[in-house]
C-alpha cells in the first residue's frame, strides 16, 4: 500500500511518499481502508521532533491522528464493528497514522462516521471537535445563559466550539483575531485557543467573573488561575473519547453541527500541506484524502 511517513525528524522535506507493507488487525484493532485524514498542528510538531517527549513515536512514522474510512477487516475479540461500515476516530499519537492506504485502530476508539458528508470529509472531525467538546462542556462544565468567550475562534476547534456552545444556549463572543477584549458584563468561561504571550493569557483572568473558568488548549503555556477570585484555570489535552465523537457525527447528521473543510489534498501532496503550515500559510481545516 501507499503511505507517507518520515524516517527521520525535520523540515517538511523528510515526509516520503512510498511503498509499505499493509498492516493486519491484532487482537482488539480493526483495519480501516482509510477515505480521509486531515492535518493537525501537532503532526507538524511530531514531525519536527519538537514532541519526543510527550508523544514518543517509533521512526519510521506514518502521520495522521484523525481518521474516516471503511472497516476492512477485525481482529480477534472484536464486536460491534464489523466489515464494510464507515467509522471515523481519534488515533492514538504515538502509534501509526492515517496517512495511508489502511491504518490499524484499537476498536474502542471508533464511532460511525456522519452520513450526510462525503467520508473523507468526516475526517475533519475527531481531534477539533472533541478538544471543542471537551473543554466546553466536560472542564468548563458550560451551561445554558452563560456566557463564553472563545480567543481563537477563526480556527478549526473554534468553529466547533462557537456552533456548540451556542446550541447548548450559551451567549457565546468569538474572537478571532489579534487585539483587546473590552466586554461590558463579565464571562463565566474562556476558552483560548491562540497561541498568546503568557502576559495576555494572564490578562484574560480580569474578564472572568468570580468562580469563572479558563480553559486553555496551548499547553506548552500553563493556563493561570485567580485563587482569591475562585477563577480556575485549566490546561486541556485531548482524548480519545469514541461515546462523545459518536454523539458530535448525531449532531452533524441531525444539521446542527456543521463541518468546515477549508481545502483538500491528495495523499501524496501532503509534504505540501506540512511546508504551508510551517509557513504560516494554511487557513482552515485541511483533508487529506486517500
């Protein structure tokens, strides 16, 4: 099968486009004949070599932490799942990535893919919409008639999070750009998304009411907290979480959520996507279809 991996840590350059051998399903995985996969900022990051330490990958590596695609065959001890259905997931960072003809997922982490868009477009879905999800509504705890203010709201997860937090009834305020906030009425939540100084991170904290909440999803930056206040600041990484992307294709089926898909690529032009990004100039969410 066809795959791009990289044999050593570097620029975009290091991705190859080559020939490997077809993985098979172990005890508890299924392999997926994989539609789609979309770029993430931290595929660049585990590229460059700038997360050995958090997210340890086994060179050579195959990228691609979201995956859409056809379940191709099932490992023993699998139930639920089985050949020919369409599934999207959140593949664990430090395996093998979805850059490829056919990747190898643990079952548990799969969920039906949304019906109402084409499947490689669903891989636009796992990694920002569950980091949307859940810093909404399991760290904030968002709710009804509160109000939220998203810092970084242009980009992918900020999408998700503006359409969610305003389904679940929440006064949502969007930034999505550089410059002051000046609010007349205090948030009980915000959410950064931006990459920020530390000094503009702290500045959010004078935005939050008393016993408000900050989510922060830039977490080389530790998120601040206002003890005297009752201001808790919370520093988000992602999971996992198949039930919740189960739930987030529901509400793409049912036409309250919406998937955005700036631009797609074919497999082999993903050192491409890797170079724009590292430029600065990839916008929106980017699929890479197989």
């Amino acid at each position: 099968m066809k795959a791009v991996r990289f044999h050593s840590y570097g620029e975009p350059a290091v991705l190859i486009h080559e020939d490997v051998e077809r993985p098979v399903a172990g005890a508890g995985q299924v392999l997926i004949r994989v539609a789609g996969t979309s770029f993430n900022g931290v595929d660049g990051n585990i590229r460059a070599g700038f997360m050995q330490g958090p997210i340890p990958v086994t060179l050579p590596h195959t990228p691609g932490i979201d995956v859409s695609g056809t379940v191709a065959e099932v490992g023993a001890g699998v139930t639920g799942i089985a050949a020919g259905d369409r599934v999207i997931g959140f593949l664990p960072m430090t395996g093998d990535g979805a850059s490829a003809e056919y990747v190898v997922a643990p079952a548990e982490i799969l969920a039906p893919a949304p019906t109402t868009v084409p499947l490689a477009d669903a891989a636009a879905l796992p990694a920002v919409g569950l980091t949307a999800w859940q810093a909404l509504f399991e760290h904030a705890k968002l709710t009804a008639g509160q109000r939220v203010l998203i810092n970084g709201a242009a980009g992918a997860v900020g999408g998700y999070a503006v359409q969610l937090a305003g389904s679940a009834g929440a006064h949502v305020i969007a930034k999505t750009g550089p410059g002051s906030i000046e609010l007349t009425e205090k948030v009980d939540v915000v959410l950064n998304l931006a990459p920020i100084e530390p000094a503009e991170l702290a500045g959010l904290l004078d935005l939050i009411g008393d016993g408000g909440v900050l989510v922060n999803t830039t977490v080389w930056m530790p998120a601040p907290s206002d003890e005297q206040r009752g201001v808790r600041g919370i520093d988000l990484y992602v999971r996992s979480d198949a039930a919740q992307l189960g739930h987030l294709a529901e509400l793409v089926d049912a036409g309250d959520l919406r998937i955005d898909v700036a631009q797609r690529f074919p497999l082999a032009e993903l050192p491409t996507v890797h170079a724009q990004a590292a430029a600065g100039h990839l916008h929106g969410k980017t699929v890479i279809t197989i």
